[in-house]
C-alpha cells in the first residue's frame, strides 16, 4: 500500500509540473502571437523557443523582437 501512495504522490507532482509548464507555455504563446501571428511554439525545437523567450523578454523594440523571432522560425 506504501509504495502504491508513494507512486501516486509523485504521479500527481509531475502532473502539477506539467501544467504549470503548460500555462507558461500558453503565456509565452500568447506574448509571440502579439509580435508575429501564426508561429505555433510547439512545434519548434526547445532551443527555439528559448530563443524566442529570451527576446521576448528582453526589453527590446517591439521591431527588433518581431525580426528576431521570424529570423529564429524561418531559419
């Protein structure tokens, strides 16, 4: 019985984790989507959409950010 709480305990934290991943993911979805239209961060790479975060939030001009993220999408 200890090892089945045990295992469901660590069941629920990861779950916890992922939504807490996932709302982020959504807020930084949502951050791009008011400079570029269109990019759809899950299907980039992890590096990608790091990249794209850290511009994000980087306090650079809205221009610079958008030409930042069509340069890391496009290539």
């Amino acid at each position: 019985m200890r090892p089945l709480l045990i295992a469901a305990a660590a069941t629920l934290s990861l779950a916890g984790a992922a939504l807490a991943a996932t709302d982020a993911t959504a807020g930084l979805q949502a951050a791009v989507d008011g400079y570029v239209r269109g990019v759809d961060l899950g299907t980039l790479s992890d590096a990608q959409v790091n990249a794209i975060k850290t511009a994000v939030y980087s306090g650079d001009s809205p221009a610079e950010i958008r030409a930042f993220i069509r340069s890391v999408v496009n290539g």
